[in-house]
C-alpha cells in the first residue's frame, strides 16, 4: 500500500470514528410525532379595539412573551419561531397535558384590576397584570390551589391607593375579560401582595401563574393550526421506522453483495459509514428527526446505492476493455463522478426548495434527505474508493476474475437493447395513453385533499376493548348531526384501519364543539385520542399556494440547471418526462381516493429529484459518447447506445431505492401511506421515463431542427471528470 492510499485510508477511519462519536453522543432529538406533544400556529390579527401595528417589532415581543409562557409550563426542548410574517409555530415535544396547554398559549392573558358596580356590572380598569412582579401557586386554609401575586413598587403604591380609597367595595380580578375572583375590600394593602382564587386545579393554578408572569400577549393572537400526537402513537411509529430501517438496508447489503460481489461488501461497508455520518450531522446540527424525516433518511440510503452502481458500472466497463483493476476502478471513478455530481446537486436543489417552502416535518424530511444525499456523495465517491483499493492491494487482486465474475473473451456484463429510437413511436404512445388516462382520473375524480389543504378537524383514537364498527361511529355522529349540522355524513369522514385505528375528520369546529364529537365517541367505549389536529381555512389556502410555488420554482431551476450542463433541448426533454412522472402519480392517487396532505407534495418533489437524477445519468452518458466521436455512428446509434449502456443502472437503482421504499410502505404506519405510493408510483414512472421518454424527445428536437449534435459540446472538449479529478480524494 502506497503511503498516498495509507494517509487517505486514515482520513476515512478518522472521519467514521468521528462520525461515530457525534451519532452516539447523544440522544437524537425526537419530533412530535415520534415523542407526542403538541404543536400549535399563532398568526397575529388586527385588533379593532387598539391601534397596534402587526411589525417586525410587535412579532418579536410576541414570542418573547411565549417564551416565557412555555418556560413557565416546564416543557423541555421547546421551540418557538417566527413563520412568515404573521405567524409563529410553537413546538412542545413530550407534552402530556396537551389541551391546557394550548388554552394557555393561546390566551391574551390580559389581567385587569377593576371595581364592581352595585349592579354587577365592571367599572374602568385601574390597574393592569403589567404591575406584577411575580405570581405563584399557593394554598388557602382548606388546601385548595390559589395563585397569589406580588406587585412592582409602583404597582403596590397604586393598588394600596385603590384599596384604601374603595373600603367595603367590590375589587374585580379579571383575566381576559373574565372576572377570576371579586373580594370585597376590608382594609388597605399596603404592600402589593394579593390572592386569586377560583376553582382551580392545581395544574390549572400553575399555567395561569405562568400566563401572569409571562405578561399579556402584546398583539391579537389567534391559534389557527393545532396538532397533538400522544406518547403511545410516537413509540409505535419508532419502533415502525426501525423495521423498516432494518429491512431495508438488509434488502439492499444482500443485493449488492448478489449483484457486485467484493465491490458490493465494500459498498455495504460505506453504506454503515453513511449512516453514522447523517446521523452525526443530525446530532451535530441539533436537528429534530420527525417520522418523514425518518423516511427522507431511508430514501436517501436507497439512493445512495445510486452513486455506486454508477460507478461499478462503469468499473465494468472498464474491465471489459481489458484495462487492469486498479486502472479501472480509477477510471470508473472519475468517469462516474460527473454524473453523480450533476444528479445529487438537482437533488439538493429540490431539498432546498422544501426547507425554504416546507413546514414542520417536511423540513426535517429536507433536511435528512439534503445530509444524505452529502454523505452518499463522500462514501461514494471517497470512502467506497479508499476501501476498495485497500482490499485490492492488501489482498493481492490482480486477475478480474478473482475481482468479479470474469472469462476470457469480454467481462460478464449484462446487455439490453431496447432500441429506444427505432421503437419511438412504441414508447411514447404507451406515455401518452398512461399520462391520458391519469388526466381524465384527475378531472373526473379530483383529490381526496386532507385538512392540511381543506381545513378541519381530525381525531385519531383506538378502542379498548370491544371492536366498534364504521355503523356504530356514524350512527353516533348522526345523531349528534341533528343538534351539530357541521359533522354530518356530507361534512365528515370516518375511517377504520385493520389495527382498528379510528379517524374521524370533520369541518372546522370550536372547542364546544369538539368536545361534543369527542364525547358522542365515547359512547361507544372507552378510547385514546392517540392524535388530534386542527387546521384553520387560512392555513390551507397559504399551503396550496406554497404547492404552486415549490413545484414552479422547481421545475424552473431544473430546467435552469439541465441548459447549463448540457442544451436546452435536453432541458424539455427532462421536464416533460418529470410532468409524465407527476400526472401519472397524481392520477394513480386520486384513482386510489388516498388522502392528500402536505408530505404529498414532498413525495411529488422527491420524484422530482429522483427521476431527474436517472435522466442525467443517461443525458451524460450521451455527452460523453458525442464527445468521442465514434465512427461511423448516426445520431440514433448513438442515442440507443447510450441508453444500453446505463438501463441496467436505472433498473439497479430502482431496484435498491425500491427495496427503501417498500419497506416503509410495510413497517412505516398508515401516517405515510400516501406520501409512500406516491412515492412507489413516480419512482416506476420515472424509470420508465428517463430510459423511454426523455431520450427520444431530445432526439426528436434536434432532428426536426437539424441540429448536429456532435458539435454541440465541442466548447468542452477538456474533459469534465479531469477537471474534477483534483477533488476526489
């Protein structure tokens, strides 16, 4: 071993051991829907009584005041942040109590001191909770909870003013308008301190002391979105995402091994590096891992297999000329680079998109999917290398035959030929009749959109006990209908799993009225409310628009980036395969009446970035091959050509992201079901796409403007992987 390979072997030992450490430090912070809690959306409003102005300014006060709120309820690794320009989402993982809580957060908290007419009625406000010093939970003579106060000096100097001026009347403590307690005065108090009482529990007691400390919310604030997830729900979905962890990198390590032999066992070994080394970045950034972002992990460890079946690959190839093992796997490595390069940067635009557009756990899902595909990049592209040579020089390989399965005469590579140009007419008409088709789905059966998109309520809960039936919920309901019109059988929609999993969603109700459903529910048995959310209609509309403009920006960059690195022609050529991609998998899932909500659109942009990477793997693959110039070749030589030489990459890569895919379809929970054949379909449709559909439109473009391509990277003659060969280590 060369003191070059040995100095680059260390630096992969020192970045895994370091990897290593950061994965295993520490506990990995866990989202709401892997540890339970609540999560809750503010959005500032015009208060038409104050003339406040909804600022930058007013915006920070009000998650000041949060803060302290949620400091005050004892949650650990909260999170409070600005979303917009008008809201704030507040995240309160681990939260028990998740109703009283969110009453809490919510509440203006406006405490006001006023004095009670002889009528009953209030008269005007004469001091306000901004007089508090500190309030606390303390007990009278009998036990009960009460909250007692103590106020600044100046605070104690008005209210002794206030209490000695006004003996034998009423003192009024309101909280939002709401009168707490009303004492008579006896006596002047002298020094600020005071009770409230009321009939308080405890824990009741605790946040209202919270609330007071905190101080009143400085602007109008109104709770448009809620979620809460209980704990039992979170450890199923963990354990879930283990299974399907597991199976999946089973699935892929056997493959591969099957597949590559000794080049599969050192991938399968950069695949464990791989691991640790998101997961620190994970730790290391303080991320939050979610249930999506379980499954971007999962996706991205299917993808990563990509990089390297490009570049065994291309290690094939290179042996079949005869080139030696070491001269091959160099080739092969910096040949394959260029298409890595290009395929994981549009995959990295993609999660750029759904982190600066995203919400909650479609961020965490951008941010493990954009950490994997960086990690997959460096055990690809170095690790896989580092490993693969060392083997080679520590063991002696020098005959392909004891590095692959090789004979004399030509390596044992596997050839199609599809005649993909010859066949055009074939392959796009079976396009046009599938995206047709999918097209008149669509229009005649539209979207089962869920409350991330139409707004609602939607209750999640099992039974204990004896099974109850789809009937027995929907006559309940029914009943209530009559007093409650809002969740009638038009309005609602109910659904039971095969684990018995009950899910109710109805129309945007108030707090009355939920309680309502909740309590014609449980006329049938005693139930867990494993997870409730709450979606107000702006919420919905802001989340659509947000849709649009994900996918617009999207397929612009794309098209952007595909002109830049190769022509325009092969940048319609791309897109048009993406839109046969999503019109075919938006079909399939309003076929399948699945539930549309916000990780739907992630799984439409992940097709995004996933089909597009197979595409350019191919549109590289033609470059290089119109850059050599063979002889005698036409220009559908050499397109089929190079469509031959990379289809069994596509299918290789399908194959193991598949393998991902499907294991979280059967061990990742009915929470991603549509996320997950979304997912399924585009990834088929976009195999599909990339080896018959983007291809022959490029052809078709430049034949009918009778281009010749064979000069159309004569501008980049030096090539791309010697231009980059500095960089790989």
């Amino acid at each position: 071993m060369n003191k070059n390979l040995f100095l680059r072997l260390l630096l992969v030992i020192a970045i895994f051991v370091v990897a290593l450490y950061y994965s295993l430090s520490k506990p990995i912070k866990l989202g709401l829907d892997l540890k339970g809690g609540a999560y809750v959306v503010l959005e500032a409003v015009k208060d038409q009584n104050k003339n406040v102005k909804i600022d930058n300014d007013a915006m920070n006060r009000l998650i000041e005041v949060l803060n302290r709120r949620v400091n005050g309820i004892g949650v650990a690794e909260s999170t409070i942040q600005k979303a917009g320009d008008n809201r704030v989402i507040i995240e309160l993982p681990g939260l028990q109590n998740t109703e009283d809580a969110i009453k809490l957060i919510g509440k203006t908290a406006l405490m006001e001191f006023k004095l009670m007419n002889d009528d009953g009625s209030l008269g005007e406000t004469l001091l306000t909770g901004s007089a508090l010093k500190k309030a606390d939970v303390s007990y009278d003579n009998l036990g009960r909870p009460q909250i007692s106060f103590e106020m600044t000096p100046e605070g104690a100097e008005t209210f002794a003013k206030i209490t000695r001026e006004n003996i034998g009347r009423q003192l009024a403590i309101t909280l939002d308008g709401v009168v707490q307690t009303a004492p008579k005065i006896n006596t002047e108090i002298p020094n600020g301190n005071g009770v409230i009482t009321g009939d308080y529990t405890v824990e009741q007691a605790k946040g209202t002391a919270a609330l007071l400390n905190a101080g009143a919310l400085p602007i109008k604030a109104e709770i448009v979105e809620t979620r809460t997830v209980g704990a039992t729900l979170g450890d199923e979905s963990i354990a879930q995402s283990k299974n399907a962890g597991i199976v999946a990198i089973i699935l892929i390590w056997v493959f591969m091994i099957i597949f590559y032999r000794l080049p599969g066992i050192i991938a399968d070994l950069a695949i464990i590096i791989f691991g640790f080394i998101t997961f620190a970045c994970l730790n290391f950034i303080d991320a939050t891992l979610t249930l999506p972002g379980i499954a971007g992990f999962i996706l991205s460890l299917g993808m990563a297999v990509d990089a390297n079946v490009i570049i065994f690959e291309r290690i094939k190839e290179e042996l079949r000329f005869g080139n030696s093992i070491r001269n091959s796997i160099d080739s092969g490595f910096n040949k394959g680079f260029i298409a890595i390069f290009d395929s994981n940067l549009t995959t990295l635009i993609i999660t750029t998109i759904l982190f600066v557009f995203g919400t909650g756990p479609i961020k965490g899902f951008a941010v493990t999917l954009a950490l994997g595909t960086l990690a997959s990049m460096f055990t690809a592209i170095t690790a896989t290398k580092v490993l693969l040579l060392t083997f080679v020089n520590m063991f002696g390989f020098r005959s392909p035959k004891t590095f692959w399965s090789y004979r004399r005469g030509g390596y044992k590579i596997m050839k199609v030929n599809l005649h993909i140009i010859k066949r055009i007419k074939l392959y796009l008409s079976i396009s046009i009749v599938l995206v047709t088709l999918s097209i008149i789905v669509f229009f005649t059966k539209g979207l089962n959109y869920g409350i991330d998109f139409s707004g609602g309520n939607l209750f999640q809960l099992k039974y204990s006990g004896t099974a109850v039936t789809l009937n027995q919920i929907n006559e309940n309901l029914d009943e209530l209908a009559k007093e409650l019109p809002q969740v009638n059988s038009n309005s609602r929609k109910v659904q039971i799993s095969d684990d018995g999993t009950v899910i109710v969603r109805v129309p945007e109700i108030s707090e009355n009225d939920k309680k309502k459903v909740l309590n014609s529910l449980q006329q049938l048995g005693s139930y867990t409310l494993d997870k409730e959310d709450k979606v107000g209609a702006s919420i919905g509309d802001d989340l659509k628009k947000s849709a649009i403009y994900s996918l617009g920006i999207g397929a612009i960059l794309i098209v952007v980036y595909i002109t830049m690195r190769f022509e325009f022609s092969f940048a319609i050529g791309g897109i048009l395969s993406l839109l046969h991609d999503i019109i075919i998998a938006v079909g399939f899932i309003a076929l399948m009446g699945y539930e549309v909500d916000t990780p739907f659109i992630a799984a439409i942009l992940t097709i995004l970035g996933y089909s597009i990477n197979d595409t350019i793997v191919i549109y590289d693959r033609i470059r290089e091959n119109l850059k050599r110039k063979h002889k005698g070749w036409t220009l559908e030589q050499c397109m089929d050509e190079s469509v031959n030489q990379t289809a069994i990459r596509s299918i290789n890569t399908s194959v193991t992201t598949l393998f991902s895919v499907i294991a979280i379809l059967i061990f990742g929970g009915a929470s991603l079901k549509t996320f997950i054949m979304t997912l399924l379909i585009g990834i088929l449709a976009g195999t599909y796409s990339s080896i018959f559909v983007a291809t022959p439109i490029v052809y078709l473009l430049n034949k009918r403007k009778g281009n010749n391509m064979e000069d159309m990277f004569k501008d980049d003659e030096n090539n791309d992987g010697k231009r980059v060969e500095k960089i790989l280590v």
